[in-house]
C-alpha cells in the first residue's frame, strides 16, 4: 500500500492549470523504517503515475541509516511564459541593446541630437538593462529609436511604463554606426569626441513586430512614418515544463517522519507546448495597459484577429486613428541634425565644446550635461549624411557577350554629397573630353548646396541620370592595389539595390533625362533653403510639385515611379538598363556612351578566373 505522504513544488510565478504532486511509498508497518530489508523500495508518482525504484544497502546495511534519503523525480508545469510571437524569444534574433549615441551628421557641431539606440529582442531581463541606462542619464530626457522583431509581452509592457514615466519620445528606426561599434571592445576612434558612439538614425528596414509596439505606446510623442514596418497579431503563450530531481532527507523519531532538508539536483527541460488563444486575463490586462497610455483598443482588436503564424502591417492612417502614433513623421523628427537649430532647443542636443572633443574622456563616461544651444538661424540646412564614405566619380564599362567589343560606358556617382562633389565631378568630366557619358547616381543624401552645385554642372554638360547601384566585376574602386585598366572599371548597374534619398533628388533633377526604375528607391524630403531650392528646380525646368513635395514633408517620403513622373522629377520610369543595357549599342543611332575597345584591350581587362 501506498501511505500518501504528500507534497507540492512550488514554481517561480504563479502556476497555471492543476498543480502535480508526488508521493513517497513507505511500509505500512513503521517499524520496518527501523529495520528496513536488504532492498528498500521508494514510491515515486508524477502525474499520478507510480514507479518503483530499488534502493540498495551498503556493506548490507542500509546506507542512509539513522536517516532516509529520497529521490523524487517530478515532471512540474512551469508558468506560462507569454510570448508575443510564433517561436520562443531566443529564436527572434540577439538581445535588445541599449546604446547612447551621438548625431554624425556633417556640421550639427557643437550642438548635436543625441538618443538611445534600441536593437534587439525584448527579453525578461530588457527592462532591467533599460533601467540601468537611465540611471546613467541622470535627469536627462533621450528619445529612444527603436527596431525590434518583438519578444517577452510582460517585458514590453514594462518598458512601456517606464517610457512613460521618464516622460521619453520614442520613434521606430534603426542606428547606423561610425566610428565605433556597439560590438568592439576597447575601441578607439571616438576617444576624445565628447561622445562613446556616432551614428545615423535612419527608417528603411526599420520594423517593429509583435510585442514591440506595446513598448512603443508607451512614448510621449510617437513616430513610425510611411516606411518603416510596424506589425501585430496574436499573443502566443508559452507553457514549459520542468523535470525537477531533488532529494528530502528525514529522520524517524518516535514512529513520526522529521524532515531535514529538501534540495533540488537537478532541473531539466521537459518540453513545452503553445496556445494561440488570448485569456481573458491576459485581454483585460492589455486593454488596461492601452487605456492607460491613452492608445485606441483597435490595437488589441487587430492583434486579436490576426493569427500568430502571420503578421498585420498597421498603414500610417490606421496608426493615426488608433492613436498608436501621435503624427504621421518618421523618426527623422527626433533625430535630425537640424533640430538642434529649433528655438527652444530639443532636449536632447547637447553641445560638446571644441576643447571638449579634443580632451580625451573617460570611456566609462556615457552622457555629460546639455549646455544651451546657441540662437538658430533663420534659415537651417540639413545635411544628410549616412556612412561617412563621399561621393567618388569613376569610369565603368559594360561587360556582357552581347556587346563585346561595342559596349556603353557610364560615370558610377555613389556615396554621400558633400561639398567637394562638385569639384570631384567636374575633373573627371574633364579627364573624359567631350563625351556625354550617363551618371549612374546611388546616394543617401548629404550636402544641399553641393547638390545643387553638382546638378547644375551635370545641366550644363546636358548629362542624362539614373538611379541605380554600380556592381563592378573583378577590380572595383574600393579594392586595394587595383586599378582599371584603360581608365575605365568593368561593371553592371542594379537598379534593385540603389537609392536616391534626402539632397541627392535635387541632384538627380539636373539631368537631361531623369530614369528611377520601379525597383530602385527614390525618396524626398524638406531640408530648408527653401528659396534657393525653389530657384533651382525652376532653372531646371522642374515643375512645382517636386517642390510642393519637398516642403510639406518634413520627414521622408519615398515617391513611386508614376508620381515621381507626375511632378517633373523623372521624364521615364525605365531603369538604368536603359543607359548602359548591352544592347542599346545596336540601336541606330548608336547612343554617345558606347565605345568600341580593341581585342587586346579586352583581353587584358578581362579578370582572371580562379
């Protein structure tokens, strides 16, 4: 028979559904427990199951005399881990990192926006690391650029409340590094710049899935704009189960069990199952979180009616009503150089004086305090700058069978426009003669004036543009130790992968004819000079909606091909094939970029094959 001794084990958190016990089988006759046989028996039952386990003597005594060890093996049900999410939170990817990291932006100097980068999965230890980064900020107040495929929901509705109460902005984006990465140990180049990490907020890529936008909520001013990805649907929640071995030691006194000590050896995984259904506790809970951060219960309706094996993207008209945004802008709004020139100064540009960047700082020193900014100018200009690498000019020719030996050439223009684009473009054209030879444009922005001084150049040679990225074969201009044989590298564009961001459409409206195909990016934005950029695009013979558009978007708007026609953008959505495709050197007339190159000079451009 079996004398039900019973226990329970607790788990960490509340447990969900029956709880399981285990017994311990003893002798009904106690005084065998005084004088137990050669083999003791111990009862284990999980889930009401029961096993018999032998239990052997030492040196034919019972090694465990005057006291009894058991053994108990029990399969328990953990808590439910709540995960909004279709895979357990390690399988979304590395842990969210907070990082402090300071505008690089080309002359925001000595007044530049700071803010948190936040990258990652949320899991149950973000909020803990959260706090401590706040603690390092003291009173100051950084908006937070987020992007996050989701994670721990109980985790995120702690940021969320910690967001709120430390009164913080929050915008969804991504952080492009210079300099120094989050991932570099001992790192050195931004010794002595006021600042541990420089970087570029930007929004394409940029998402925020599943339990990320019940963190977002929780920002004072929230921004996702057009085209980052913000996504919704059903909480999965989590049941794991855990096998607990541990070992209760007791002594018989008088006929009556004394336990010693109950200690756990071992933990294991026992596996885990998922339901895809919200409880009401869970519905209420979230609901209550919306109503407390003043956000529209369609957000939970939309989750709710969205199975969890796929996601709902929120359109930025459906975030506005559901007021899970506060305004249709992107993150730009919080994180670009230029508001640093608004009067009063945003809370999170700090000026790092000249002498300050020269003096070397502590590298545990994160954030010092925000000095007033000085008077803005009337009239800001931004300058967009991404990566740091400038704008180079080179020569490039068409490699492909159906145009040997009569191939087209263009000029390859990418990177970012800064002041020397101008000079840079000019002593190549200058290398070239004469010729009309295309501009293959790929650029995230940078520069306004050198923009404009760069179309006017490419105006006055009557070039024609086309937005698309350059792929060299073989010798690139990045490449060490190579170098283009005749003048000229050997490559093929790719309208896919090019854009055309920021200052770099006013750029491209200097072309003769102006090509974006319909799979390269094309995006606009106000960037100040309004008046000069008005005279511009009218020496151009732009029409007035490329600049209707440019004002009225103060975060970036990215234009399809038929509306970038529409306003006097583009004159063709054809893609750059169309001014260096291999076959466009058969046509008659033979357009001006095709040239014929000599046998012997094609084979020694020809690269080596490995």
């Amino acid at each position: 028979m079996i004398d039900a001794g019973i226990s329970r084990i607790e788990c960490e958190r509340a447990v969900l559904g029956p709880p399981f016990f285990f017994f311990t089988g003893r002798s009904a006759d106690r005084k065998d427990l005084l004088q137990p046989p050669a083999s003791q028996l111990v009862w284990v039952v999980s889930r009401g199951l029961a096993q018999v386990v032998p239990r052997h003597r030492l040196h034919d005594r019972p090694w465990w005399s005057p006291a009894f060890v058991f053994l108990v093996m029990l399969l328990a049900m953990g808590n439910a881990a709540l995960a909004a999410q279709t895979a357990p939170v390690a399988d979304l990817g590395p842990p969210m990192r907070f990082m402090i990291v300071r505008s690089d932006a080309s002359g925001c100097e000595p007044t530049c926006p700071e803010w948190i980068s936040a990258q990652g999965t949320i899991g149950h230890d973000t909020p803990a690391l959260f706090k401590r980064m706040l603690k390092t900020l003291g009173a100051r107040k950084l908006p937070i650029v987020v992007t996050s495929p989701g994670g721990s929901v109980d985790a995120a509705l702690i940021l969320g409340r910690m967001i709120r109460q430390n009164k913080l902005d929050i915008g969804v984006g991504k952080t492009r590094f210079s300099g120094c990465l989050p991932v570099d140990e001992n790192c050195k180049p931004n010794d002595g710049k006021g600042a541990r990490y420089f970087g570029t907020a930007y929004v394409y890529g940029a998402f925020c899935n599943s339990a990320c936008p019940l963190m977002l909520a929780g920002g004072i001013r929230r921004f996702v704009g057009e085209w980052a990805y913000l996504g919704v649907h059903q909480i999965t929640t989590t049941f794991t189960r855990t096998k607990l071995q541990y070992r209760t030691t007791y002594r018989v006194v008088s006929g009556r069990k004394k336990i010693l000590s109950t200690k756990i050896v071992s933990r294991k995984n026992a596996g885990s199952y998922k339901t895809y259904e919200m409880s009401k506790v869970e519905e209420k809970k979230l609901a209550a979180y919306l109503k407390e951060m003043g956000v529209g219960q369609l957000v939970l309706e939309t989750m709710k009616d969205t199975p969890a094996s796929s996601i709902h993207r929120l359109a930025p008209q459906d975030m506005l009503q559901m007021t899970l945004v506060t305004s249709p802008d992107s993150v730009d709004r919080l994180t670009w150089a230029s508001v640093c020139k608004d009067n009063p100064v945003p809370a999170n540009c700090r000026e790092v004086p000249v002498s300050a960047q020269k003096a070397p700082q502590p590298a545990n020193v994160v954030a010092a305090e925000a000095k007033p900014a000085a008077t803005a100018p009337a009239e800001p200009v931004a300058i967009h700058k991404v990566d740091g690498a400038e704008m180079r000019f080179v020569l490039v020719r068409g490699k492909n069978l159906l145009c040997d030996p009569d191939c087209p050439e263009w000029i390859s223009a990418e990177g970012t426009i800064t002041t020397q684009t101008p000079d840079k473009l000019r002593q190549l054209l200058d290398t070239i003669g004469g010729r009309r030879l295309p501009v293959v444009l790929n650029s995230p922005g940078g520069d306004l004036p050198g923009a404009m001084a760069a179309g006017r150049l490419i105006r006055e040679r009557k070039l024609d543009v086309a937005v698309a990225r350059t792929d060299f074969i073989g010798c690139g201009p990045e490449k060490a130790g190579c170098v283009a044989e005749g003048g000229a590298y050997v490559g093929l564009t790719n309208d896919e992968l090019g854009e055309c961001d920021a200052a770099c459409p006013i750029l491209l409206a200097g072309g003769v004819r102006r090509l974006v195909g319909p799979r390269a990016g094309l995006g606009v934005q106000s960037l100040g000079m309004e008046e000069k950029v008005g005279a511009y695009l009218e020496d151009m013979a732009v029409g007035p909606g490329l600049f209707a558009a440019i004002r009225l978007n103060s975060s970036q708007r990215v234009l399809d091909p038929s509306t970038a026609l529409r306003i006097g953008l583009t004159t063709g959505s054809q893609s750059a094939d169309e001014l260096t495709g291999a076959s466009i050197c058969k046509s008659k007339p033979e357009p001006e970029n095709c040239s014929v190159v000599s046998a012997t000079k094609l084979q020694a451009a020809t690269p080596a094959k490995s």
